[in-house]
C-alpha cells in the first residue's frame, strides 16, 4: 500500500518551483519597458498618478505583452549577468521613449515661462501638478492644456499601442542602436525650441506693442505711474490674448502631438534596424 502512494506522488500535476522563478524573471523583464515608459512619459509619469496605478497599468500591459509575445528569452533569475544586462537594455528603451515624449511636450511649459516673464506673470507661481516643482501659472496653463488634448485625441492610447508593438520589431533581449538614441533626444530637444519659439513668438510681438504704446503714454506724461498702471495693462492683455487664440493654440498643440508621437515612433523604429 505505501509502495503505490509513492508512485502516485510524482503523479500529481503541477508547476516545478524552478520553473514558477523563470517565469517570473520572465516577467519582471517583459515589464521594464513597459514600466520605464510609464515613468518618463509625460502623462503617466505625472505625480497626481499615484504609484499603484502607474503598477496596476504596468502589470495590465505586461500581461498582455506576455500573451501577444510567448517566446520570452531564456532567463533563469533575474540576478544573473544575462538578466542585468537585457534589464538595463529595456529600461534605457522604455526611458528613451518616454524622454522624447516629454522633451517635446516640454515645450508648451517652456513658452508658458517666457511668456509669464514678458508680462509680469512670473511671480505668479505655485506647485506644478505633472512635476511636483514651482512653476508659473502661466506654464502650468499650457502644459496642462497640451495633456488635456493629448488625451482628447487617444494620443495616450497611440504611445501605449506603439510601446507595445515594440516588442515585436525590438524582442527582447536584443540590442538597440545607442547612438540613435541620443540623436533621437537631440532631434526632440531641438523640435522643443522651435515649438516653444513659434508659440510665444505672437505673444511676444503683441507685448512688445503694448509695452511700446505703454512706454509713450508714460513719456508724454511723466507723472503716471508705471508699476500702478503699466502691469495691469500688460497682465489684462495677455489673459485676453489667451482666451482669443485657444483655438489656434489647440490647433498648433495638435500638430505638436502628432509630432511628438512620430519622432517617438521613429526613434524606436532607427533603434531597431541600426
């Protein structure tokens, strides 16, 4: 009687402990890029998205990765020299990709500041709510008006679809092209101030006419005076320039969306085939 139960012992179907810790170091691994991505992007990445959401949706999309992609490279811990250096490669993939995002949206909070500086506004401040730092007004407006159309036009779901497709060109465990990585974070920082520039360029010719016309008044009568008079003007004119050119500016912010969703997909893209 003992010899049968035994025998049945090995019998029982199951999963080796062995193979249950392969498979999480599968899966930690398929996650850093996803996770890395989260954490530089410039929605998610955001501190009003507190941590268990940002793992929630990490785990969410690493379950699907693992579903879409089986074929996992052949990790046995996560702590051993292979799994380091594939950790590492989708980690700087994962950042990279998020950067350029950010670099680019950067650029609407760039503008908000010089254009708070040009009219007075800069001592407006308070704690922006994607950083976490002070900020002026003004740029915390235009960043959080750039998110809001960001999100409007699925443009959260594009990046996540394209983060996720990057499995499949860039598997992991291979080794992406680093210098385009850089040239791809040159290329954003470069589209950044010249996004910045054309958007504050007409507010910055506007203020430059009112503070001309302001500073004739003041010549022809010498007793006004400027601080009482010159700063309501100027600070009045550029919340009625804002509130005039919303929809030119959420058509130049649109187009800058769509920019920066394509510089990201092409960087990934210049990565994969080197």
């Amino acid at each position: 009687m003992l010899s049968l139960v035994n025998e049945g012992v090995g019998a029982i179907p199951g999963l080796n402990l062995q193979d249950l810790l392969e498979l999480v170091a599968q899966f930690l691994i398929a996650s850093l890029r996803i996770g890395s991505f989260l954490l530089a992007s410039p929605l998610f990445g955001a501190t009003f998205v507190i941590l268990p959401v940002r793992i929630l949706i990490s785990v969410s999309l690493t379950i699907m990765v693992v579903s879409l992609n089986p074929l996992l490279p052949d990790v046995k811990t996560i702590a051993s020299f292979q799994g380091v250096m594939i950790g590492i490669t989708e980690i700087i993939i994962g950042i990279s990709a998020g950067l350029v995002l950010t670099i680019i949206f950067a650029a609407a909070s760039l503008a908000g500041e010089k254009i708070a500086s040009s009219s007075g506004l800069a001592m407006a401040t308070a704690v922006d709510p994607t950083s976490g730092s002070s900020s002026p007004v003004m740029a915390q407006i235009l960043l959080l008006f750039i998110l809001v159309i960001f999100m409007s036009l699925d443009g959260h779901l594009a990046v996540v679809r394209t983060v996720i497709i990057s499995y499949e060109f860039l598997p992991i465990g291979s080794i992406p092209d680093s210098s385009r990585i850089f040239t791809s974070g040159m290329e954003a920082a470069g589209l950044m101030w010249s996004a910045a520039a054309a958007i504050m360029l007409p507010y910055a010719v506007v203020l430059l006419l009112i503070q001309v016309s302001i500073g004739v008044i003041t010549r022809s009568a010498p007793t006004l005076n400027l601080f009482s008079f010159a700063f309501p003007i100027t600070m009045m004119a550029v919340f009625f320039i804002v509130f005039l050119s919303v929809t030119s500016l959420g058509t130049s912010f649109s187009k800058l969306i769509s920019d920066a969703i394509f510089a990201m997909q092409q960087m990934i893209e210049s990565i994969t085939h080197g």
